[in-house]
C-alpha cells in the first residue's frame, strides 16, 4: 500500500530540483499511506514529474522502491496496491525472456507493461491498484484504477498543469491548486453523505472511475480524455448470466470454498505480519476460517468492542476467535476514546465523507496496525451475495404495495407519520410484550421510513429513497446550482430481478462511493494495508452465476455464506440479526456531541458562510435534539461537511 501522486507541467518552466522538491511536498502531505520513504522522478524536458509515498509490504529491499523506470526505459511507474498474482505473471514473463532486479509485484507490473503493451497486461492483474505510468516514447502519461475501485484516484488541469494523487492533501500542496467548490459534487454529497466518481469536492478534479485507464498527453494542455473501460460489472453480469452455474447447492458451497483458497493464498502473500479483522458476522469469519485453514500457525485477528450493548459484537467475535483457534486481540473502547477520534476525522478523509461508521473503522485499524502491517476484512460480501436488508425488503415492498393507486399509498404515509417516531416505539414496545417478540433498535424511526418509501414509483425510486437522506440537494442547500445527477450505475442489464436489481446498484455506487473509501482512509489513517478478498473479481463473476435462491433465500441473504461457514462453525454462532459496524452517533448528537454539532450548524454561521438552508437545517436539528425524530445521518453528513470546510477551506 502506497500513495501515489505527480503533475506534468506543459509551461516547462521548472528545473529538475524544484519539479521534485515540489512533488516531495505532494507525497509529504500523505505520508500516512506510506510512512516509510518518500521518494520522486522526473523529466525536465516534458514537464513530467511521479511522486511516491512507499509502505513496503512485498519486497521491502531498495529494488521495490518507486518511482520505477522500465528495464527498457520506456516506461515510468508510480503504483498503488498490490497484485495478488504477481508471482504467477512474473513466472510468465520470465518464460518469455524478461530478467528482474527484485521481486516486487510493481516490477512484474511494469515489465508486463513494456512486453504485453498495457490492455493485455491489466486483463492478467488480480489485485486492487491505482497507478500512473510515464510512456517517454509516446510523450503520454496514463493513470489506470482496478475494477472494483479500492484504491483511489484524483486527478484533473488546473490551468496549464495536470495534477494527480492519490489523496487530495497532495493535490492541494500545489501552487497552480483552485479550492473552488463543485456544486453540483456538493449537493451529491449531502444526499448521499458521499460523492460519488466521477465527482470531487472541488471543481475540475475528478476521481478515474473504477475499471478505467485515461491518458494525458502534454501537447494539449486543459484536455481530459474521456476515460477507456478495460473492465465493467455490467459485461461481467452478461458473461455470468449466459453461463449459469449448473451445479446442485452443495456443489455450489465447494466451488466457493475453492475459490476462497485461491483468493486468500494469494492475498495472503506479505513481507510484514499479517491478519484480520474479525467482526464476528458472516463476512469477516469466512475470512478468517479460510485464512486459519490455509495456515500453519494461529492466524491474528482483531475486534474492537463499546459499552453500548447494541452496538458491540466483540464477545461474539471472541467465540468465533475460539472456535477458529486464532489469536485474538479484543479492545473495547472508551466513549472518550471514540469521541476523541471525531475532530481528526477531516484529516483523515481528505473531501466530505458522512458515514459514521467510518469512527469504528478508524479505531479497529489504529488497534490492528499494533500488531500487523496488512489487514484482511469481509468488506464486500453483502454486495456479491445480498446481504443488506434492502437487497430482500425493497423489491418484496414493490411486489406487495407497487400495484395499489398512489394516492391511496400516499394517505397510509400520511397515516403511519401522523404519530412520531417516539411514540412509535412506544407502541411497539408494548406490542412486544404481547407477543413476545423483539422489538427493533429505532423501530419508530423505521416505520417513518417505511412511510417515506410507500409511494415511490417503482424499485430505482425505492433505491434512491432508501439510500437518500434529503429529497433533494435543494433542501439543505441554499443553491445547489449547477446540479447534475450524477449517474448511480451502469445500464442495468437485461433479465435483473428486482433483488438482482439493488444488488448491481450497491456494487456501483454504495460500495466504490460509500464502502471501500471508508475502509481505505481508516486504514491508512494508521498506515495499515486493508485487503478485501471479496473484492477479487473471480468471486464477482462467480457470485453473478449463481442461480438466485443461492443468495437470498426465505427473506434471508448471503446463503451460500452461511453453508459453507456452517462448515467451519456451528450456525448458533453467527445466525443472529445483523448490526452492522456503527456507533450511536444520535444519541452522541443529543449528549457529548451537542456543543460541537450545534456550533458547526449555528444560524449565525451558516447565514454568514452562504451555503446551507438554515430553515431546514435548524429544524431537522431542532427535531433531532428533541427526541422527536432520528435525523442522525443527514446532519452526521452536515457536521463532516462543516467539519471538512474548517480544515481545508
């Protein structure tokens, strides 16, 4: 895991010491995604200079060290990531006369690059990366990001100069940088509480869209070209679907455990301590029992725990830990500790990212980097094989209620919102009582969102709702102009079912926008590597042959997960309800986060500053404090706003 970033400056006007010393500074501003060197190149001639920020995990000599030049000279590389395969595509190379210095995989992926050419050389990489190659001969530079999105990119002209990095600090450190906001990315962010790619904060800063390449050349200064697809989901679903799987159920659970191994054998592959995050659900413990399985020794694994009883699943990871024979490391953390994270948040995530979840993540990867350098996580699972609630709820919602009039749909919300969320709970306590069921963590809340749901005009309405938390960017915006929406997907493929449907909706926008980007800036927070073996795009297209009722079944998802880890642990210790990886930031807003959250959407302040609708703000936070309504994730995603606005603008 590295951090990558350069500019190619078509005035020519800077010698060889100031082009490095100032992409020196744009690696420094991201030390923390490789705190162990920093190091540049360039050529004076094209205005081209590649700056690299090195964690060593595989090859941890001076022969690893990046910016690296071609045995042929022709080609430059900065890369971020790592190629699981590596070893299997250097084997290839060598078959075909190519000698190497070391035994990193950035080498395997240059030497590829200058034998193979570089479409032919991406159609062999299994690996998240990102990364940026130099061709002195073609006068081009090509920034190139993996299928899933893991890693990111930024990139973009400010005026005569091309800039791109991994984080946005090092975008900022240079001169010709523009701080001007995109409006459009703005109002994106506050319905989403993420923005989505291609989209930045900042005008005319893009991030490269998963599964692209984009080359810039130097004669034509200003000019973007129009990203080239070398892989999408929505060729891969076709693929899939035109080769079904065939096999009975238990065939299916093999082929997966198989495909498991050859994923984790290779991600598993390391210079420096490895282990894992253990949350005690599904995910991460079909992780760790494969990865246990496949190693000799106790592999690490690590859990963070809270006080709040709703929210920890750390003596549920501890006994999964027991059963696996790893060797675990729980820390339960302190509300002080989780609330101390809060105010660094900003730094960590270099544009606005409201998802609260990224505080646990943050945490749980400060812990593991104690130990390990690289950490393996479950992220992903839910997207390949339906595991969140709404991949089962949202398409039975539309069979259920989508063929009654509107109208009347819309006079049973109006019914269901007349009692508040408070009094909601109130009631289904007590009709818990009666039938000795549990009652749902924020079941009033959840009755307002169903209400807000019941008269949406079919299953992409229904997504954008659920997936929403304003119903425009006018709302908490005084002028969102120029809004564009901001595609979610690719074109659905043909066939989908309604659950199919969400599920390829999740893998295109939640997961690359919301998922991935939390983990990765957590992660590097603390300098720790995080692999996310669900993420091999083998496990994608082998998920997308799966007849349907191999992922939801009985209104319950990921069931080919649950058999084939029913294989290593007894089904008591992980069929339970999911919680998911959250803290209780509502009740945080309304007790130690009170002072801080109604500082940051002040009236006063918010009419000075000219941005947010202070009417509607001010009354969703009036809301919220007074118990009323659980408006957590909107104005979570107003206080990382305000809170990003603070430290960079």
């Amino acid at each position: 895991m590295c951090g990558i970033c350069g500019f190619l400056d078509t005035s020519l006007s800077l010698h060889k010491d100031a082009l490095e010393d100032l992409s020196l500074r744009m690696a420094a501003a991201m030390a923390h995604r490789g705190p162990d060197e920093g190091t540049s190149w360039s050529d004076p001639s094209n205005g081209v200079v590649l700056g690299h920020r090195r964690l060593a995990v595989i090859d941890l000599t001076p022969t690893g060290r990046q910016p690296m030049t071609s045995r042929c000279g022709n080609y430059t590389i900065v890369m971020n990531g790592e190629i699981y395969n590596y070893r299997e595509i250097r084997r290839n190379l060598e078959r075909e006369g190519t000698a190497f210095r070391g035994t990193s995989d950035t080498e395997v992926v240059l030497e590829g690059i200058a034998l193979w050419g570089l479409e032919k050389t991406l159609e062999r990489l299994v690996g998240m990366f990102a990364f940026a190659l130099w061709n002195s001969r073609k006068r081009s530079l090509t920034l190139v990001r993996d299928r899933g999105g893991e890693k990111p990119l930024y990139y973009g002209w400010m005026g005569g100069t091309f800039l791109f990095g991994s984080d946005l600090r090092a975008l900022l450190e240079h001169p010709s940088f523009s701080k001007e906001l995109d409006l459009g990315a703005l109002g994106e962010y506050c319905m989403r509480n993420y923005i989505p790619a291609p989209a930045s904060i900042y005008k005319n800063i893009y991030k490269l869209l998963p599964g692209t390449f984009c080359a810039i050349s130097p004669e034509k200064p200003g000019e973007l070209s129009v990203p080239v697809p070398y892989w999408t989901l929505n060729e891969t679903v076709r693929a899939a679907r035109q080769n079904p799987f065939a096999g009975t159920p238990e065939e299916a659970v093999e082929a997966l455990r198989e495909l498991l191994r050859t994923t984790l054998r290779g991600q598993m592959i390391a210079d420096v301590p490895l282990g894992a995050f253990l949350s005690g659900g599904i995910d991460s413990s079909l992780v760790v029992a494969v990865m246990q399985e496949l190693h000799s020794s106790p592999v690490r694994t690590f859990t963070i725990g809270f006080e709040e009883t709703s929210f920890d699943e750390a003596s549920e990871a501890s006994r999964v830990a027991r059963h696996l024979g790893t060797n675990h490391a729980t820390h339960y953390v302190t509300p002080r500790e989780a609330l101390d994270v809060v105010p660094k948040l900003s730094t960590f995530y270099s544009e606005p990212f409201g998802d609260s979840s990224q505080i646990p993540s943050c945490l749980v990867a400060a812990f593991a980097r104690k130990s390990v350098t690289v950490a393996l996580s479950g992220d992903g699972g839910d997207e390949l094989f339906g595991g969140y609630n709404r991949h089962m709820w949202l398409p039975r919602l539309e069979r259920r209620w989508g063929g009654y009039p509107r109208p009347f749909r819309r006079l049973l919300a109006r019914s269901l919102t007349s009692l508040s969320p408070g009094t909601w709970d109130i009631l289904l306590k007590g009709a818990g009582k009666l039938t000795g069921r549990p009652v749902p963590r924020l079941g009033g809340y959840k009755v307002h969102k169903l209400a807000s749901l019941l008269d949406a005009p079919g299953l992409d309405a229904l997504y954008r709702r659920v997936t929403t938390f304003w119903n425009s960017p006018w709302e908490p915006l005084i002028s969102p102009d120029p809004f564009q929406d901001i595609p979610l997907e690719n074109d659905l493929p043909e066939g989908l079912g309604g659950e199919e449907q969400i599920i390829y909706r999740d893998y295109c926008s939640y997961l690359p926008g919301d998922g991935l980007p939390k983990v990765d800036r957590a992660c590097m927070s603390a300098s720790l590597e995080g692999r996310a073996p669900f993420l091999d795009h083998r496990l994608l297209a082998f998920a997308w042959s799966l007849p349907g009722e191999y992922k939801i079944r009985n209104r319950t998802g990921k069931w080919l997960l649950r058999e084939l880890l029913a294989s290593y642990l007894p089904r008591e210790l992980f069929e339970r309800p999911k919680m998911g990886f959250g803290i209780p930031v509502s009740l945080w807003i309304r007790g130690p986060l009170k002072e801080w959250a109604c500082s940051l959407l002040d009236p006063s302040r918010l009419e000075r500053e000219g941005l947010l609708n202070v009417p509607n703000v001010q009354k969703r936070l009036r809301e919220h404090l007074g118990g009323t309504h659980d408006h957590s994730d909107s104005l979570w995603g107003l206080l990382m706003l305000q809170q990003w606005r603070e430290t960079y603008m």
